[in-house]
C-alpha cells in the first residue's frame, strides 16, 4: 500500500540548535521558520521537531510542564501554526515530539498531585507506600534510566512517586482513566492545529510492571524490563489510536527504546492493527568490533533482521542516530566525508523512510568537552555527580556530543546565533562552504534523495534483496532485482565479481569507476548506485 510517509524523507530538528532567530543564544521556532528553505532544498518533505512546550528545561524540553503553552524562549502558537502553514505550503509534512510517559515536576497536575492522596490529579502519577510500615524505604530496588532511584519520597504524602528517567520528570499513571482522557484531548489539539503526526517519545515505557525488587542485584539496579516494553503499553497506545489517530491520514513514528525486541516492535507498527507505523529502534547504533571498530557485517545483519520482518505492508525508518546518541561522522566513520558518503549510500537506499539527524548532512562531528561546565545534559551530570575522579572520557560520555549548534556558515558562531549559544559546537565545517561545492557530503545527501525519488517504485516500493552479507568489507544488495548498491567499506581497492550488469550509474562517491567483464574495481570507500536491468 502506498502511504506518503513511505515516500518521505525525514528530517529531526534539535529546535534548541538548530536555528536562533532572535538572537538569544537558543534555537526556535521562527529560526525553523527562515530554514525551511534550506530543508526544502535537502530533499527533505517530512521534519520532526522535538519538543518545544513550556518547559524548566531540565532535559530540553522533554520535561513539559504545560502541553498546550509554547516555551517563551521557541515561541508562541501563532508562530508554531505559522511554520505548519509554510512547511504545508512547500510540502513538507510537520510531526511534533509527544511526551507521554512523564511530565515535569513543575506541571500543573503534579502540584497537585503533590498535595494529598485526596486530591483529584493524586492519581496522575504513580504514588506508593513505603515498603515497610515503619521503616521509610523504597517500593524497589529499581534504578531510572538517568541513574536515579525510580522512586522518591514525599514527606508530606508519606509516599514515594515514580519516574523512569528523573524526579524531575514523574511519570504519568496511564491506568487512570481521567488522565487518559486529558491526554486524548491534548494529543487531539495538535492534530487540530494541523501537524501530520507524531513522534512518540519513551513510547516503549507507558506501562510498569509489578512493584516487587529486581533480583539482577541486591542494591539499585536499572532492570529496565521491569518498565519497559510490557504488554499493556500496547494496549494504552491502542486506546490513543482509538481515541485521536483513526480514520485520520497521520504518521505515528514511535521511540521503543528499553530494549524492544524485533517481535515486540512488529506488534507497535505492522500497519494491520497496530497502534504506530514505525517505531525507531536503537539496534543499529553500536555495531562495533572487538577493538571499538565499526562492524560492517554486524551492521548490515543488523538491518536485515528488521528488514526481514518487516517486509510487505510494514515499514521501518532509515536512521543513524539522533539527539541522544553521537554523531554519525564521529561515530562510525572516523570523522571521514568519504567514509559517510559510502555508509549512507548503504543505509539511504534500504527500504524504509530515511530520518536525517540536522547537521548529519554536512558532517557535522561531536562536539569535545573539555570541563564538566560545558556539559548541559542531565544524565550525564547525574553520573558524575557519583564520581570522586572524573576524566576526560567521562566528560565525552554525554548525550550532548550531537546536541551542539548548527554550523550555517563561517561566521562568529556559526551564524547560529549572535548571541552566545547555550551549548557549544565543533565547527570543523558549514553548510556555506559545502551548498554549492558539488563533491561535498551535503551534496552527496541531496543527490541520494534526488534518486530515490526519481525510482520510487523501485527505491521505495521494490523489494530488497541483501547479498554477500558476511562479506566483512563490501554491501551490495538490490532493489527490484533493477537496482544495485555496492560499496566498498575499507582502506584497500577490492576486485568485486558481480552477478549482474552496470548498465547506468546513477550515483558514485567517486569520479570515475573501473569497470571490467563482470567485475569492478573499487576504490577504498567507492560506492555506486547502479540500474542492472
Ligand atoms: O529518550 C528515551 C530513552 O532514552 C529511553 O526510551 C531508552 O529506552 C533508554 O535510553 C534505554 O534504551 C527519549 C528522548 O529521546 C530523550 O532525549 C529524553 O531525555 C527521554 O526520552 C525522556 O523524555
Ligand atoms: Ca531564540
């Protein structure tokens, strides 16, 4: 079935970096606005922006403390109906993060929450009684993803809430059925203000399982099966269906982190009864070898899994990494241009949707943290507030080595901002520099996604076939049995025998290619998409 989200090109926006309109340090909503352009000109006709509601900003906004007010510091509605309207207007479709597992500690709904068991919002959140009678003590042993207790007491209630990441962040209790409703009528708000979908953050951690300790270990533990991934999450992303998605042409793209399994990702997104489209999996985001190396052949099994099982009608995303993770170019590619072009060509051309992370098409490479001041995430600063000794590879261990700003051009910061941003960046490159040199990565970007459009039926829709996958060095598969990707991944020039005939090149990372009866010579880290038919 043809959907236009199989047909998109994704594009994450990390709003706080990404453009600052107003010269206050800080990305937002009208910044986008003035780069639409730009992502227009990417190839680009689907953004994802992450979260910009009012917010303490304790962890950028994924702390919402008020779902329907936009964060002074991106905007206001008028300017996020705006941008909608203009993004609508050069048909790019506009999904929005939406937070549904916690709010901030600064909600409405927790204030209250806070106040006795009596109250009407007590029951928003998860509340238990200490464990023992007497003895104050936690419900489990359970540790947050952000190396906190899950729980944390409240003296007045003489209880303990819940939270999956921080107490910053209590989670939402999703068996109240009133809560449900409230989030219902705010999940159908924004569909009425005209986005296309959503981006489901924590997706995977609605429901929790029993309150009883994690025997992994006697003292805190982060057993993240315990609130992750259970069955019932299923059914309360099926009541949101029920409620705001049916019937309605939006895209429902999940994060099912928590350590989702294939089959449990199929039951979120196999377009047949399933509450989501696709759900972005973490899998493919450390293949490495033994010695830290990038593991082509982990890589490409990796993708194959998913791929396999979500043949047909489902369909899956074409990421490297996002907000959370490194940067692809340092990450995999050894801040190599050549390198990125190569693995791009392999991941651009899967059959799924691609989801650009802003500034993966120019390379843009982790930032370097050099004194625990410039560190602004808040995991990170929970780890090291445990540590005695802190060394430089702690420092490097933060969610925002691929947060830093968006290097636009060559001038004082960037062009970002005029104001000092409120995080650092590397700037090694910028779009300025790489928009109109025709070798450049940026370039290279607007060429995969040109293609993929012009073959659609092929790129999109065909069928995949992956082959040589224990080949340690090269990727070739096709697409349709009419379209090949090959590439090289590794420092040698390889003779390759193929089983089909290069007709016409359409894309190659390099000049020129040699070309023999039924084999080809690449160059270290050539690739080249090939009609063979
Ligand atoms: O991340 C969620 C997240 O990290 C977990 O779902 C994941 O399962 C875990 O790391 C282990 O795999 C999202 C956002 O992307 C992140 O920026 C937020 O901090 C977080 O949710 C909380 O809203
Ligand atoms: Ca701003």
């Amino acid at each position: 079935m043809k959907n236009w989200w199989k047909e998109a090109v994704g594009y994450q926006i990390y709003i706080k970096s990404f453009y600052d309109s107003n010269n206050d340090g800080i990305g937002d909503i009208n910044g986008i606005l003035q780069k639409l352009e730009y992502i227009k000109n990417l190839g680009v006709n689907l953004i994802w922006i992450t979260p910009f509601y009012s917010s303490p900003m304790v962890d950028n906004g994924y702390d919402v403390s008020n779902f329907y007010r936009i964060s002074r510091v991106y905007g206001n509605i008028k300017q996020l109906k705006n941008l909608i309207n203009n993004a609508h207007k050069l048909d790019i479709k506009v999904i929005i993060d939406l937070v549904l597992n916690h709010t901030s500690n600064k909600h409405k709904w927790f204030i209250e929450s806070m106040k006795s068991v009596d109250n009407y919002y007590n029951n928003y959140y998860i509340w238990e009684y200490p464990k023992y009678n007497n003895l104050v003590k936690e419900p489990t042993n359970w540790l947050g993803f952000f190396s906190e207790s899950c729980w944390k007491y409240n003296k007045k209630l003489n209880m303990y809430y819940f939270s999956t990441f921080t107490h910053k962040m209590p989670d939402l209790n999703w068996e109240n059925k009133n809560l449900r409703n409230d989030m219902y009528k705010m999940i159908n708000y924004y569909i009425n203000l005209g986005v296309d979908g959503f981006r489901v953050d924590a997706a995977s951690h609605l429901a929790k399982d029993e309150f009883v300790n994690s025997n992994m270990s006697n003292t805190y533990v982060c057993d993240m099966y315990k609130f992750s991934n259970l069955d019932k999450t299923l059914v309360y992303l099926n009541y949101i269906k029920d409620n705001c998605f049916k019937n309605k042409d939006l895209l429902i793209i999940g994060e099912t982190g928590g350590g989702a399994s294939i089959d449990m990702a199929y039951k979120y997104a196999n377009n047949n009864d399933s509450p989501m489209n696709m759900v972005f999996n973490f899998d493919h985001n450390w293949c490495f070898d033994d010695n830290q190396k990038f593991d082509l052949v982990k890589y490409k099994k990796t993708w194959k899994r998913w791929l396999d099982k979500f043949n047909k009608n489902s369909w899956i995303p074409l990421n490297f990494l996002n907000h959370d993770q490194p940067r692809l170019i340092s990450h995999y590619c050894d801040n190599s241009y050549l390198k990125n072009k190569c693995l791009s060509t392999f991941l651009y051309f899967l059959r799924g949707t691609p989801f650009i992370y802003n500034g993966e098409e120019i390379g843009m490479q982790n930032i370097e943290i050099n004194d625990i001041s410039e560190i602004r995430d808040i995991s990170c600063l929970n780890v090291l507030s445990k540590k005695d000794v802190i060394t430089k590879k702690d420092l490097n261990h933060t969610r925002d080595l691929s947060r830093g700003y968006m290097l636009w051009d060559n001038n004082k910061y960037s062009s970002f901002s005029t104001s000092i941003p409120w995080i650092k960046s590397n700037p090694t490159t910028s779009i300025y520099d790489q928009e109109y040199d025709n070798s450049s990565l940026l370039s290279y970007y607007k060429k995969i996604f040109k293609i993929r459009k012009e073959y659609s039926n092929i790129l999109i829709y065909g069928n995949i076939n992956i082959k040589d996958i224990e080949n340690k060095n090269i990727f070739y598969y096709t697409r349709d049995d009419k379209i090949t990707i090959l590439g090289n991944y590794s420092d040698n020039n390889i003779e390759y025998i193929l089983d089909n005939k290069i007709l016409n090149i359409l894309l190659n990372t390099h000049t020129d290619i040699e070309i023999l009866d039924n084999s080809v010579i690449l160059k270290p880290y050539q690739a080249i998409v090939y009609i063979n038919f």
